[in-house]
C-alpha cells in the first residue's frame, strides 16, 4: 500500500503548493521578498523580471503531502506506524522546515542587502539541526548503526554510522542550496530524486521514505510549474536548502543513507564540483567563479537550455541506479 501513500502525498504536495503560491504570489512580491533572477541572451546574463523566492510555498506542500500521506496509512487493516516510523516521518518533515526556514532567514538578508554569512556559521547552524534530528531518532528508538551499501554488503559503523549520517544530513543542503542558483535546473532535479526516493520507499516497505519522497517530487514538479521563463519563483536559499533536506530525511526514513549517493547523484555532483574547486585552488592557486557544476557548464559556452537537459540526465540515470541499488539490498 506504500504506492497508494506516495500517489496520494505527491498529489496532495503538488496540488497545495500550486494553489498557494497561486493566491499569495502577488503578496510576497508586493512585499519585495523576491530577485530578478538572471536571463541568458547570447553569451550575456541580464536580470529579468523580479520573481519570489520560493521557500515558503515548499514548505506548505511537503506539510500537505506528509500529512495526506500519513491519513491515508491510518486507514490500513494492520497498523503499521510505530515510534520508530513516526520520528523518521515527522521527524524527518520538522528537520526539513527548520532548514528551510534558516533558508529563508538567508534570503531575508539578501533582500535587506546585507551580507552572506560566513559557511562555517551556515555548516554549524545545519549541524545543529541535523544533530537534533538524529537525537530524536535516538530517543525514540532508532538506534541501527547498520550501514547499508548497495550491491556491496552490509555491517555494524558503531558511531561512523551517526558521523555518516550527520554529513549527509547537513551535506545535502549545503550541495543543493549551491544548485539553487541555477534556476528551473534544482527544481528537475528534485522532482528526480523525490520520485527515486519514493520508489525505494515502495520497495522497501517503508512509509516515510515513499511519504517524504513523493512529497519532494510533488513540491519540485509544482515550483517547476512557476520557473520556467518568464520565471515567478527563484530557488533562492530558502528552497535550496529545502530540497537538500528533502531529500536527506526520505533516505533517513527508509534507514538506507546510502541511496542518497544514486538518487541524488546532481547533489553529489555539486559536492565533488566543490572539492574540485578547493584542489584546483590549492594546486594553481586560481579559483573557479563558478557557484554551482551546472554554472560552471554555462560559463564553458552551453546554453542554460543545454545545462538543463544535461543536468535532467543525470537526474534520470540516478533514478535509475536507484532502482537497482534497491533491488540489491
């Protein structure tokens, strides 16, 4: 029944997440919580119409898909929601809005004209909050340390499994809120990792994984909806952040960590960008000003529509060594 769960959370995050940026788009723009984000004409960037970041809207429709996904598990003849599987689902969805509304307070200083903060505040305040999550689990008796690889094997980390975990959890939103900047490409992407998440979740039996999962493809198919050009929402850190997270807690609630690696390979390509950019420094003493791997294609002469297509490829090859990473476990 784990299908009917994700189709119903998928369906109730797209639907809410459309209609309430739909109604409140026009206020926030009012308001100036927005960017004119850039537009590739040639070989030059101009900024285009201001367009609202899109944070806020996110977190009603993963709320929405959560919670539709978990009405409709309660209706199942034999009960299958336990502590364990409660904290992964809503453990999971509050891991997600605390870190999308740090976003937002990033984007709020952004529209104030004040400065970035510093990584190492952004990296410690994202611990601070993956370590919270991962204290709820413990709590609530989440206490596996088996670290699952795929195809590979399986066996007891002891705490590297905790350390593991506490990477990807603040890691992915670090790597996704990099991506942001790259417009409609975050949004294909997330959309990607949602359905390979919620697939796995099927698969595995796993109610919070398939939730979450499903919730984050239905928030990425709807913010995709209001970014294509003349685009009327911008990622911005807000919902960058957010997908990251995303989808860091629907491979948490399958207790399968390692599938992040396949199903958000566009994530874990950013974060090899990064570490290339850092050895690249280190070695030529130049650095790239690339922000983001997809950045870096569009300043080596691809056209954005190009980068996009190239990026969707690899969303849709992660989905499927997804499929396979689960069918070997």
């Amino acid at each position: 029944m784990t299908a009917l769960w994700a189709f119903l959370a998928v369906i109730a995050a797209f639907a809410v997440m459309a209609l309430v940026t739909k109604k409140y788009l026009p206020e926030w723009k009012e308001k100036g919580f927005c960017r004119a984000p850039l537009i590739q004409r040639g070989e030059a960037f101009t900024p285009g119409e201001r367009a609202v970041f899109s944070g806020g809207f996110l977190m009603s429709g993963i709320t929405a898909g959560v919670l539709a996904g978990f009405l409709a598990s309660l209706f199942e003849k034999e009960q299958l929601f336990t502590a364990v599987t409660g904290i992964r689902l809503f453990g999971g969805l509050f891991f997600v809005l605390l870190t999308a509304v740090f976003g937002l307070l990033e984007d709020r200083r952004e529209v104030l004209g004040l400065s970035e903060l510093l990584i190492a505040v952004r990296i410690s305040v994202l611990t601070g909050i993956a370590l919270c999550f991962l204290a709820a689990l413990f709590l609530c008796g989440d206490r596996s340390t088996i670290l699952v690889i795929p195809a590979w094997g399986q066996g007891d980390a002891g705490i590297f499994y905790l350390l593991f975990c506490l990477v990807l959890l603040a890691g992915m939103p670090l790597a996704s809120a990099v991506q942001s900047e790259a417009g409609d490409i975050a949004s294909v992407c997330a959309m990607f990792t949602g359905l390979s998440l919620a697939a796995a979740g099927g698969v595995l039996k796993s109610l919070p994984a398939a939730v979450l999962g499903a919730a984050l493809a239905g928030c990425g198919l709807a913010s995709l909806l209001y970014s294509f050009p003349p685009a009327k929402l911008v990622c911005g850190k807000g919902g960058g952040l957010f997908f990251g997270a995303a989808a860091a807690a629907a491979a948490m609630g399958c207790g399968v960590p390692m599938l992040l690696s396949p199903a958000a390979l566009p994530l874990v390509i950013e974060g090899i960008f990064a570490l290339v950019k850092l050895v690249w420094f280190a070695v030529s003493g130049k650095r790239i000003t690339a922000g983001s791997f997809a950045g870096f294609l569009c300043q080596k002469g691809m056209s954005y529509r190009s980068v996009s297509l190239v990026m969707a490829g690899i969303s849709f090859i992660g989905f499927v060594l997804t499929h396979a990473a689960v069918s070997a476990v």
